[in-house]
C-alpha cells in the first residue's frame, strides 16, 4: 500500500471550480484520484474540470448541484457512482461568507448562511454514507474555517456556521468510524479567494493587518489546502478522524 497513493479512488468536491475547492481538486488529481467538481455554476464547473484534465487526461468530470437542495445531492452522489464505479472521497467545501456584524444580520442571511455551510454538508454527508458503507469506507473532509474557533465580529454567523461542521464532523467521526469511515476537518485561515477579495474591499486595512499577524509572512494560496486534503483523503490518514486541522500559517496561534 502506497500512503498517498488514490489511484482508483474516486472524489467530489463541491464548489470544487474555484478557490479553495479547485486548489484541493488539483492537488488530489496530482495524487491519482479521479474528481467530480461540483457547483452550482455549470460553465465555471466545466472550465475547472477541463484545466484538471491538462494535468491528468480523464481525471477530472463536471456535475452541476446546488448542495442546499436535497434531490440534487442525491442526484450528484448517484450519478457520480454510476459514472465513476464509486464514491471514496468526499470534500464538502461549497460555502458563502456575508459580512454584518451581529445587529445587521436579516433572518433571510442567517438562513442562507446556515443553509448552505451547514445544511449542505449535511446532506452530503448522508449521501455519502451509503456507497462508502457498502464500500468498506471511506473519506469525508469538511471544510470549516479558523473562524470556527475564533471570535468573528463582522462573521458571527459564518463562524457559528463553521463551528457548527466540526461539531457535526466530530460527532459522525464517532457514528461511522465502525463502517471504516474516517472524518475530519479543514480550518482555512486567509487564503487569497475571492470571498477574501470581497472582504478586502470591506475592510481596506485587512491584507496589511493578516500578513502582520501571520508568521508565515503571507496569504495562503488555495493549492496550500492541497497537501493535508490528499494526506486525509489517502491511507496515511487511516487511524486520523474527527480532527480540525488549520491551514493558516500559524494565524490562530499568533498574538494578535
């Protein structure tokens, strides 16, 4: 057994057509595996599903899927086995970010902040389950955030969101871990996207104030996420689950 090997195994990463996701789906393509990039925007899906195929011919396909609609997660699971003969990794990365503080926010936007990084990795998840079970196992990485650790004045419910999936990554680690499924999380810091772009343009002083803070002297980069997604998606990670892992160049460990 090769420990990083995923040749054969086969991957979908929803909001895999950009940022972080693509950065992840590059990376596991690069180790062998064969990824459906999932999103809601079909043509951006099949533009990020062809640049993957100039690494690897035929390693990368394309299924649209908004991940807050039952009917469609199921859809993207089942035409996902019936295309590729399996289902072994799933990363559940499809997220938003709306920036308020706490006496801002509509119930409209706690919803859909809500719906979409909680809800969907939910209902992921559960469609996952299944083929991995009858698989004998399995991989699941959730994306969460170092805001689901530390205090977000401008994204408190997009923290409370991102806590929320380790919570429920934790939880379901415990729940599958006897079907040999393995669970764990991601905790991105700031990574040079463009949901981070936006939240430049809202706060002028911030790339100044995250390269201050940041040991690493830097923005990470959405490839940064690739190295510990392949070593969670591969055998080396078999006794590794219900684990929070950051990726933020010791950010959260900094002074402030």
């Amino acid at each position: 057994m090769k420990l990083f090997d995923l040749s054969g195994r086969v991957a979908i990463v929803t909001g895999g057509n950009g940022g972080i996701g693509l950065g992840i789906a590059q990376g596991l393509v690069e180790c062998g595996a064969s990824v459906v990039v999932s999103g809601r925007n079909a043509e951006k899906s099949a533009a990020a599903a062809e640049q993957l195929n100039r690494t690897r011919a035929g390693a990368a396909i394309a299924i649209e899927c908004d991940v807050t609609v039952p009917e469609q997660v199921t859809a993207l699971v089942s035409r996902t086995v019936d295309q590729l003969g399996g289902l072994h990794i799933m990363v559940n990365n499809a997220g938003i970010g709306i920036r308020r503080r706490p006496e801002e926010y509509t119930l409209d936007e706690y919803h859909q902040l809500m719906n979409t990084n909680m809800t969907s990795i939910f209902l992921c998840c559960q469609a996952a389950y299944f083929p991995m079970r009858d698989a004998g196992g399995g991989k699941i990485i959730n994306i969460g955030s170092m805001a689901s650790f530390l205090g977000h004045p401008y994204g408190p419910i997009y923290a409370a969101s991102k806590g929320a999936v380790v919570q429920w990554s934790r939880s379901i680690a415990v729940a599958w871990a006897e079907q040999n499924i393995q669970v764990n999380c991601i905790l991105p810091g700031w990574i040079d996207t463009e949901l981070t772009q936006s939240a430049r343009k809202y706060r002028t002083d911030l790339e100044a104030r995250v390269n201050m803070r940041t040991p690493a002297g830097r923005w990470g980069t959405p490839y940064d996420l690739a190295g510990l997604a392949c070593f969670l998606a591969a055998p080396a990670s078999d006794y590794v689950t219900g684990t929070a892992i950051p990726v933020d160049g010791g950010y959260s460990i900094s002074m402030p």
